[in-house]
C-alpha cells in the first residue's frame, strides 16, 4: 500500500481555491511593523519569530519584482538598497527619499504607510503621454531576481506569489496625482485611458514572465472603492478600467492560474465584470460589504480572503467580543468553502495586543486547533 503524501501549503490553498477543497481554512496575518509583530511576539512568551510565524500559520508568501520593491517594501532600509543595487531606485540619503524607475517618490523610513511624494505626469497632456514611457523590461532575469531567490526558498512552506499592488489604475493616479487623475476620467478621457492602456502593456510584460518562470497564482492591486461605494459608477468602470484588466487577466487565465485581487472598499458593484474577466480570489473583503450578501451572490464563484475587520473591531472593541465576531465572519464566509481567513487589512501597531490574541484564538477555534 503506497504512503499517502502530505500536501504542502500551497497545494492545499490552491484545492480550495479551485473548490477541491471545502473544508480546509487556509489562513494569512500581517503586520505593517516589526516593532507591532514584536509586542505580540512578546507578550505570548515567544522566544524568536520563526516560533511565533509557525504558530500563525500563514499560506501565502507574497514576493515581488524589482521594480515594485520601493513600494512593496516601502520603510524597509534593506529592501531599499538592494532595489538601488538592482538599478531600480536611486535613495537620496540627505532627504531620505527614494525614488522608483517610475517616477514615484517615498521617505526611505515610512513609519507603517504608503505615501507617494512623486507625481512625474502632473497636468498631464497628448505631448506628455506621447512621450512617456514606463521601465525598461530588457532584463527580465534582474527585475526577477529577488522573486526567484524568494520563490526558491519559501515554495516549500507557503504559496508563493508575484504581488500585483500599484496596479492600473493606482499607478496612473500616483503618477498624475489622485485628484487631478479622477478629473482627467471624465474630462479628458482618451489621455487616462492612454496612460492606463501603456501602464497595462508594461504589467501584461510581467504577467508572461511570472507565467514563464512557474508562479502557481496570480495577483492584481487596485483600489477601487472607498467605504460607501465605488470610486466611479459601473459604467466608467466598464468603459474605463475593465478592458485594461481583462486583457492583463487573460495572460494568466489562458496559462490555468487563478487571480487573487486586492482592492480597499466596497466593490461589490463591480464584482460581477471582475467574475466575468476571471477574478477567483476578492481580497480583502471588509466589513463595508454586506458578507452574507456576497457569500449568497457570489460565493460559487469566488473565494473570499479577509473579512475581520481592523478598523472597528480589532481596533476598538473588547477582546470578548474580538472573538465572537471573528468566529461569526468565518462561519459566515466558511460555508460551501471559499475562504482564506485574514484580517481585513495588515494589522496597524494600534491594534491592542489583548485584541490580536483574542483573534489568534478565534482562529485555532474555527481551524480545530485550540
């Protein structure tokens, strides 16, 4: 009789996103700071991370292309300098400020935030977007070369991923800035739609190379809602932003991977073009959105990443009922499979301690492991 073989992490997330599994609970904690993750550490009697991240329990591994570090990794000094190795940032050490290969600007030692000093198309025009281009993508193997070192090494304990944050849209409106970017969507339509279409031709480039060199999921980030509603209405969505991410998803759709999306707020209203395009993982969902709702209209098609919510619950509330409402999102979002427990967003150094724990318990609750 053949001995039955253990699957790793990443098989079992891939299972249940693809509803090979229903009942296994993948799950992913995150904290914007080490000093945060470090009191936690501490005040549950851990000795070292490596102790504490084993009883976490995290599936994913997120990695990134060079030229996403300075915003991936923004405050990390390390990560920083080895995008300046790479030729993919230059640090300017007298203001600590770092810039990118596109333009955007970031103190060296962000705090726990993502801030973008640099706006390189402000009033932006036909001769500007003319002229534009976005990074060279010559030499693929030095873009992907902290990936690589990254996939090589994590692949065995977590499922390991290109992270797609900074996407279309987000990356047009840092670099005309937010304000004016909103303004050019209804104003001057044809130079946001360039600008985006130019922005897709460069990730479509990566997508080919993360499908080439063998990442098992795909990843997208685009903020697209705030906590009421959407940025804009579903018909700019449609018009506006959807053919860019339908033409960036079907590269990894025509190669069998599954896409996870992030996107802050409340979509809701767009999640059935993101379906239709191929979306198969909403990250986050949040407590804007209405979970019994989803999980009713879309649960079959999507799996659900998130859902205990950072900005009232973990944050405010008693511990008591920190565990009550988490094991009551997950029953909720648990049902029929389709959900990969997280908070909400990355856990912020005000989230008390007591709270978190309480979390953690919750959890190992929901997971049979208390």
């Amino acid at each position: 009789m053949e001995a039955k073989v253990k699957k790793t992490k990443a098989e079992l997330t891939l299972a249940v996103i693809r509803r090979e599994n229903t009942t296994y609970l993948p799950s992913q904690i995150a904290f914007t700071t080490g000093a945060g993750k470090q009191k936690v550490v501490e005040a549950m009697g851990f000795s070292n991370w490596d102790d504490f991240d084993a009883y976490l329990d995290n599936h994913y591994k997120m990695t990134c292309q060079m030229d996403d570090v300075v915003c991936w990794y923004c405050g990390d000094i390390e990560k920083t300098k080895l995008a300046e190795v790479h030729n993919c940032a230059v640090v300017n050490w007298e203001t600590d400020r770092v810039r990118d290969r596109w333009g955007m600007e970031f103190d060296v030692n962000a705090p726990s935030g993502f801030f973008n000093y640099g706006h390189p198309l402000a009033d932006l025009d036909g001769e500007m977007l003319e002229k534009f281009k976005t990074p060279s993508l010559d030499d693929m193997d030095n873009l992907f070369s902290l990936a690589m070192e990254e996939k090589e090494k994590y692949s065995d304990d977590y499922l390991v991923f290109v992270n797609g944050y900074c996407g279309v849209f987000e990356r047009a409106f840092n670099l005309v800035g937010f304000e004016d970017f909103m303004a050019l969507l209804l104003t001057e339509p044809e130079l946001a739609y360039g600008l985006m279409e130019k922005i897709t031709d460069y990730k479509v480039e990566i997508a080919k190379e993360c499908v080439k060199r063998g990442f098992p999921m795909a990843h997208h980030g685009d903020d697209l809602g705030t906590q009421i509603t959407t940025f804009m209405s579903v018909d700019m969505f449609r018009q506006m932003i959807k053919p860019h991410l339908k033409r960036l998803f079907a590269v990894y759709k025509d190669a069998g991977l599954p896409i996870q999306m992030h996107s802050c707020g409340n979509v809701t209203d767009y999640i059935p073009d993101l379906i239709e395009i191929g979306l198969d993982v909403l990250e986050p969902v949040q407590s804007c959105m209405d979970f019994t709702y989803l999980k009713k209209e879309y649960g079959r098609d999507l799996t659900f990443y998130g859902g205990i919510d950072t900005q009232r619950l973990l944050t405010f509330e008693k511990p008591e009922k920190v565990y009550d409402e988490t094991l009551s999102v997950i029953d909720i979002l648990r049902k029929g499979g389709g959900l990969i427990i997280a908070p909400s967003q990355e856990l912020m150094p005000n989230v008390p301690v007591e709270n978190i724990i309480s979390m953690f318990k919750a959890i190992n609750k929901a997971k049979g492991r208390d």
